[in-house]
C-alpha cells in the first residue's frame, strides 16, 4: 500500500471524487431501499418506524421522505425538479410545473457552459459542494426537514449565487443541484456518526479524516441508535377519520397527486429512539408519525408530522 501523503493541503479534485462515488453509492441505497419499501409500505409501523430511523440515524430527512405522501405518485426526485429545479433552470420561460419543458430553453443548455465548467476536473465542483455546505447545515439544524420548501428554495438560490462566482458562467442542471445538495446531506450525516481514515490507493493522499460524531460524544464510540414503535394508536373510528380530512392541506395534496378521497384511513403511530436497544424507559426522542392509507399502501403525512424532536437531542457543529 502507498505511504500516507504528507502534504497538508486539502485535494478538492479528490474530495469531487470521493464524493461523486459517495453519492452513487447512496443512490443504489436508496434505490434498493425504495424496493424494499413497496413491502414495508403494507405496514403502517413500519412505514412509521423506518420515516423516524431514517431521519434519527444521520439527520436524513431529504431521503427519508421517500415514505411520506409527497412521494407517492412519483419520484420524490421528480417532486424537486418539477417544484424547485426546473424553475431555476428554466427562470426566463414561461415555466408551469405541469407543462413539459421540450420548447424551453434553460440554463442547462450547453451554450451557457463557460470554460470552467467546460474543463473542470472536479476541483471546483468539489469547492462549491463545500462553500454551500454551512448553508444546508443551518438550514437543517435550524429547521429540520418538516419545512422543506424553505430548505430547497433558500438553497438553490444560493447555489445559483455561489455557482456563478465559482465558475463563472450561468449554467444550471438538476444534476449538479443534485450532486451538491446530496453531498452536503452525506457530510451533514457524517457529522453525527463521525469518520475514519482514508487514503487513496494510488497517492497516498488523504482522502477523509478520522472525525468522532456527535452521537459517539454523547452515546461513546459503539453507541447504537434504536428506532422502534412503543405505542400504536389504531385510529378506525370514522370519526377522527373524518376530523382529519376535514383539516387536510388539500393544495398541499394536490402538488403530491392526491386527492381527499384518495384517504380510506389513518394511524398515529408513537416512535421511540433509544440508545440503550429497545428500551422504552430510555429514550432521546418520541415523535407521533401520522400514516394515511391510500389503497393497499400506507404513507406518512409530512404535512402534520412534526419531526421537530430528531433534531433537538443533539447540537450539530
């Protein structure tokens, strides 16, 4: 194996790298875990317990919305695009959310792609990925993932900003929004389950440092978060059935591609995390997840759901 590099300098080209790889790595994740997903969507506990363990484990709510109702008829991917991205990219046309894009011509079209992003070799990539990260981790640490909307549009607006001064050009495409926001989410997770060492085989360059999380500051180095439901509120009665459509966010629904009567029922279910296994007396968080069945499917309501208290048992820094 190569010696370890001595050179103290950071190696942005090697962070786009390790990054690029990084997220593909949880693309195929988080494509395997959308399949396992069809399955655990039978479940309303378990569609409860894997939305709270998803966000518990490293702060991932950005993934962990892909149980909730704004996933449901399409991609959570496509719901960024089509809300967030695309009126960005196509910000001089006469943009709809629900009208294709074919005659529009965006800023993702080559003729905006300047020498820098023509010839870039990672290295400004890898620093505009670290420029917007303070921004994603006060976004989040102020916020959480329950308010979305001001997440995404507070971001890439931004990101436009500190593109063009990294570049230099106008170009923008839901891929590199993509690649940037998953990115920070990753570094964002990896500061509270912390990081090791690594080197690249070749050079010898460090490629991450050894980092303890703030899980392991609080909880000691095997610590081991436990996401479980304690108490399930089975909610047939007709009546909180019809309270809760009668409350229902119907716009917000309709963006999701559901309608009111689309609802047949809805479980509360209580969802601990533990440190010490499944140990209700010894818990940092409890968070009543609302599901709603839509035909054979359950989804969590992100729209009623406060994760609010999966950020609040540890501080981010």
């Amino acid at each position: 194996m190569a010696k370890k590099s001595t050179n103290k300098e950071f190696n942005f080209k090697l962070y786009a790298i390790v990054v690029f790889f990084a997220v593909a790595a949880a693309l195929v994740a988080i494509t395997y875990s959308t399949y396992v997903s069809r399955y655990i969507a039978l479940s309303p506990e378990k569609v409860a317990t894997n939305f709270v363990d998803t966000v518990a484990q490293t702060g991932d709510g950005y993934n962990a919305y892909k149980n909730t109702v704004a996933s449901k008829n399409m991609k959570y991917g496509d719901f960024i695009r089509k809300y967030y991205m695309n009126p960005l990219i196509f910000r001089d046309g006469d943009y709809s959310p629900n009208s294709p894009t074919d005659a529009l011509k965006g800023y993702n079209d080559d003729s905006f792609k300047g020498e820098k992003t023509l010839n870039d070799d990672g290295t400004l990539q890898g620093q505009l990925i670290d420029r917007m990260y303070p921004l994603y981790e006060d976004l989040v640490s102020e916020n959480g993932w329950d308010n979305y909307d001001k997440i995404y549009t507070e971001y890439f607006n931004e990101f436009i900003k500190v593109r063009k001064e990294v570049f230099g050009d106008d170009y923008l495409s839901d891929e590199i929004m993509f690649t940037a926001l998953e990115a920070n989410v990753l570094t964002y997770g990896q500061k509270l389950t912390g990081t090791e060492d690594t080197f690249d085989e070749n050079t010898g360059a460090q490629l991450t440092k050894k980092q303890e999380g703030v899980y392991q500051k609080l909880y000691g180095e095997d610590y081991k978060l436990t996401t479980f439901v304690s108490t399930r509120h089975d909610n047939a009665n007709k009546d909180l059935l019809k309270e809760y459509l009668a409350n229902l966010d119907e716009e917000t629904f309709k963006t999701y591609g559901i309608e009111k009567d689309d609802i047949s029922d809805i479980k509360i279910c209580t969802v601990y995390v533990s440190p010490e296994g499944i140990n209700a007396d010894v818990t940092i968080a409890e968070i009543d997840v609302t599901v709603v069945k839509i035909k054979s499917s359950w989804y969590v309501d992100n729209t009623v759901t406060d994760t609010s208290a999966l950020y609040e048992f540890y501080e981010i820094g």
